[in-house]
C-alpha cells in the first residue's frame, strides 16, 4: 500500500527544469511553423523526422544538465572561467540578440492567440506582458516552476487532437514537394527548433544549485528524458494535424494563424480554431518566461550578479532588471504593424541551429573534461553520442548557410 501511494509523487517528481525547457521548444513560432510544415509538405517527411531528432534533444539537453548539477555552475560563468572573457561575451551577446528575436515570435504569437479569441491587439499584448512578468511575484523557484508546467501540460491535448485528426488526400504521398528552397528552409527550421540555444543557459543555471549529485543527476536524466518525448511529441501531433489540411490553405507560403484556424474550423469545427488559438498563447507564454529567464541567467551569470530563482527581486534586482527589460522590448517590438508570426519563426529558428553550433562544442568540451565534471564527466559512449550530434548540428547549420546565401 505504501509503494502504491509513492507513485504518483514519484511521477511528478520527473516533472522540473528538464520537461519546462523542452515544452517551452514548442513555442508560439514552432505551434505555427510546425502546423504549416503539414499543411504545405504532409507528414510522411517531417512527422518521422521530428521523432528521430528526439534523440539529439536528449543528449544535448542531458549534457547540460549534467554540467549544471556536477559543476554547481552555470553554463556562462564556466565558458568565462575555462575559455576567456572574449568567448563569454560573444556568445552571451549571440544569445541575448536570438532570444530577443524569440521572444518576438512569443509576444505575436500570444496576441495573434488572444486576437483571434476576440481581444483588442494593444491589450492582448498587455495581458501577455502582465502574465510573464507575473512569474516574479512568486516566491521560490518551486512556485515558479509549478506555475511553468501548469501553462506547458496544457499543450498536451494537442496529442489527443491529432488522435482525431485525418490527413488529407495526397498528406501522406507529398515527397515530390520536399525539394527547393522552401522546404530546405523548414527542414532547417525543424532541425534548428528541436534544440534551440536558450535551453543549453536555462537547464545548465536551472541545475546549478548544490544537492546530491548522483540523485539529482538520475533525476535529471528521467526530467529530461520526459521533457524531449513530449516535444517530440506534440511537434510530430502539429506536423500531422497540420496535415489534415493539406491543399486546403490557398497561399500556404504567407499563411499564419488566421488562416491555419480557418482552415482547421472548416474541417473540424469552431472548438478546434478554439483550442489552436488557447495553445497558441498557451506556448508563447511558457517561451516568453523560460526564454526571457534564460537572457537573465547569462547576463547575470556573466556580470557577477545574483541569478537564483529562489531569490527575491530585492535580492537579485539585476537578474529581474534584465528579465523584465527582455519582455517588455519584445512586447514593443511586436506591436510594429504587419509582422508575419511563421516568416519570422522559420528564419529565428534556421538562425538558432547556427549559432547552437560553437554552443554545443563548447559544452562538449566541458562535459568531457575530468577538471569540470570530476567522475560524472563523459565517458567513451557519451562523447561519440556529443559529439555525433554535433556533427549534424554542424551539416545542419551549414546547410542553412547556403540556402542563405543562395
């Protein structure tokens, strides 16, 4: 009887850090572009795909877990310590410039949710600042945890719809369309979506607190392992509900959340638009806090600051200066007239796997090192995984270097 009571606690015990930074993945701007994937390319490329990249999520995010428990220290203030001031500030600099660019597809995406539901533009970005900024009032990381994964589980149901979903006639035959430049773009995309460089900050500073290591470690690595089988996911569900209307969109190249509720009304009802419009706003917000958390940790890791969660805004004034300058230049950026929410996401995304490259060297690097990791460092196994997906990462950025160019 005693065992059966400890299950449920132990269930929600793998829900932390891990699980928050990979739901958070699938944002307001991946909601989207993964939709629109299915709609202009089926599923039979992009669904499978989706899922194998489960695989790098997880050794890329593992590897900064691990470095945050065993090294008490956050990804930055290693990079600084071990590689130079100049290393730390360029890529503290990359990092806050991407995450503000994200943080741009979260505050559109949240008021293009909220317009779509019947709210004003102007107060459905002030309702969206309102709730992220909210996330400083909660006193210790554990209340600001809880509050993250009750916005994130909601995206859950996107599961349950794609069980009713119906790909549309010729989804899951559309091979012919996967060639030229746009779909080189939305490979990039996803490619770039599945590992995003603010996780590497936000779960490495997450983890940094002192405790048990190995506990916290095996912990960590179920935390995580949940965490990419949800985005995983929920993203392939996206991919194949977005199939569902395949041929449908008529300018599926320029079509953004109006146009995929539209469509999704039409085949399935005004309770589907509904759902597609709360889980938009839904995904911003979690991004919106998880990303904008992660520009905090960086900066006040980098300066020497006070970065704790647990810690009060008395306490560590400059972490939630940083925080609350973040949100509130990207909720004014995204008030400028005419934004398209998936051009934007797409390019943030294919622009993420680039700069992820140098990020996941580095960590590599840390995590294989005995003077860093002490006994949990990597071992043989855990270097040829690093360093195999970095070598995809590296194509994969490559790749989407080129099709810049071109």
């Amino acid at each position: 009887m005693r065992g059966k009571k400890r299950r449920p606690l132990s269930f929600f015990l793998l829900l932390g850090p891990g699980v928050l930074a990979a739901m958070a993945d699938n944002d307001a701007g991946g909601l989207v572009s993964y939709t629109v994937t299915g709609a202009k390319f089926g599923w039979a490329v992009f669904v499978p795909l989706a899922l194998c990249l489960t695989a790098v999520t997880y050794t890329v995010q593992e590897m900064a877990m691990r470095l945050g428990v065993a090294s008490e220290k956050g990804y930055t203030r290693l990079l600084r310590e071990r590689y130079g001031t100049g290393w730390m500030v360029l890529q503290v600099t990359a990092l806050f410039v991407e995450n503000q660019l994200t943080l741009l597809t979260e505050f559109v995406g949240m008021s293009a949710g909220l317009e779509l539901l019947g709210f004003p533009v102007v107060a459905a970005v002030a309702v969206s600042v309102c709730l992220v900024l909210s996330i400083s009032v909660f006193s210790g990381y554990e209340s600001k945890q809880r509050f993250g994964l009750g916005i994130g589980l909601f995206n859950l149901l996107f599961l349950v719809f794609a069980c009713f979903a119906r790909p549309a006639a010729g989804a899951a035959q559309s091979l012919s369309l996967c060639t030229g430049q746009p779909f080189r773009w939305y490979l990039a995309a996803l490619v770039g979506n599945a590992v995003a460089p603010w996780m590497i900050f936000y779960q490495s500073g997450a983890y940094s607190e002192s405790g048990q290591r190995l506990r916290r470690i095996r912990c960590g690595r179920r935390d995580t392992l949940v965490g990419c089988v949800c985005q995983a996911a929920v993203a392939a569900a996206l991919i194949f509900i977005g199939s569902s209307v395949f041929g449908v969109i008529p300018d599926v190249e320029n079509a953004g959340a109006p146009q995929i509720v539209a469509a999704l009304n039409a085949r399935y009802g005004p309770l589907a638009g509904a759902l597609f419009a709360l889980g938009l706003f839904d995904s911003g917000l979690l991004a919106a806090v998880t990303v904008s958390l992660s520009s905090s940790w960086s900066v006040a890791e980098s300066l020497g600051w006070s970065k704790s969660m647990s810690d009060s805004f008395r306490e560590a004034p400059g972490f939630y200066a940083v925080y609350a300058f973040s949100v509130l230049l990207a909720a004014g950026m995204a008030l400028v007239p005419g934004l398209r929410l998936n051009g934007i996401a797409v390019f943030v995304q294919a622009a993420g796997g680039v700069l992820m490259t140098p990020i996941l060297i580095f960590l590599t690097f840390l995590t294989s090192s005995r003077g860093v990791m002490g006994e949990y460092a990597n071992g043989k196994r855990e270097k040829i995984r690093a360093w195999f997906c970095t070598g995809i990462l590296t194509a994969a950025s490559l790749f989407t270097i080129v099709i810049a160019v071109r």
